[in-house]
C-alpha cells in the first residue's frame, strides 16, 4: 500500500518510468536545445524542420545559423521580431533571396507567432560533399585475363560469352590483389 501511495506522489517520477525507452532524437533535443538556445537562439526543431520550410533544393545548400533578437529590451517595451540568419551556399544564395517573403511565413507559421521579421544571409560552404559509394577497382594483371577467357572459352553464344566475361573482370577488380 506504501508502494501505491508513494508512486502517486511523484507524478513526474511515474510518467518518466511508463514511458518507457524514448527515442534517442528526443533525448538528445533536450540535452542540446538549452544549448543551441542560449548560443543561436533558437531550438533544434528548426534546424530539424528546415528542409519542410524551404524545400529539400534549397536545404542541401542552406542552413539556418541564428536567431537575432533586438538588444537591450526593456521590460516594459512592446515584443519586438527577431532576425533569421541563414547561411547559404553562393549559387542558393539568389533562389533564396526571392523567396524571402514565402520563407519569412514559414518560419513564423514553424513557431506559431510572428517570432521573425527578416532574413539575413551569409554565403559560406554549407552542403556536404557526397561520398563516392563506387567499389574501388584495380588493374588486372595478364594471368587473371588469361584465367577469365579460359573460363568462359567453352560458351558457344557470343552475347553469354561477353556478359560472362565483363562480369567476371568487374568482379575481379573489386577483389585485393594477391
């Protein structure tokens, strides 16, 4: 009975234990976004939402950097909009600037208010390079040609023949050499 009431106690504690495992995006959102708050300004879910608000073109070679919000506010001043920077890549960097006005509203639809009322952008390498997913090849060597057309000499259909032995010489290649 001590059990039950001391678990009714501790709501917090009750809700973290029935959930049970959490993804680890959600773990880690709430380790870094304290940190991205108080250095950028903003939260990770615009970073993770970026390419939804600008289209996946323009997020391969865009990112956002920072929120800038006014300084010096005092408490009593009016809510004043912060400012968006974006880094872009210079061939975005035109796309991008007419398309401001579409991006400011999606930006502010993202937050739920109007939290921002200009872009500035920065041209700075943002896109990462692709890696070649190509298998390296090697030369073959005289004996590993010889060795393939003995292997294939006995098939009579040129058209077998040629894919066979295309097939056999790619295969080769990919393999270390001895």
């Amino acid at each position: 009975m001590t059990d039950a009431n001391s678990y009714h106690k501790r709501p917090e504690a009750a809700k973290r234990w029935r959930r049970g495992a959490q993804p680890l995006a959600e773990i880690s959102g709430e380790v870094i976004d304290p940190i991205l708050r108080r250095k950028a300004g903003m939260t990770t879910g615009l970073v993770a939402a970026w390419a939804g608000i600008v289209g996946a073109r323009l997020a391969e070679t865009t990112r956002p950097e920072k929120l800038q919000w006014p300084r010096d506010r005092a408490s009593g001043e009016p809510f004043e909009p912060a400012t968006l920077v974006v880094a872009a890549e210079p061939r975005a960097a035109l796309r991008l600037q007419h398309q401001t006005t579409e991006i400011l509203a999606r930006v502010n639809g993202f937050f739920g208010f109007h939290a921002v009322a200009k872009i500035r952008f920065v041209q700075k390498p943002v896109a990462v390079p692709k890696r070649d997913l190509r298998p390296k090849t090697r030369a073959l060597g005289a004996d590993e040609k010889d060795k393939v057309a003995a292997m294939i000499a006995r098939i009579e259909d040129p058209k077998l023949k040629a894919a066979l032995e295309a097939f056999a010489l790619s295969t080769l290649s990919r393999l270390p050499g001895k």
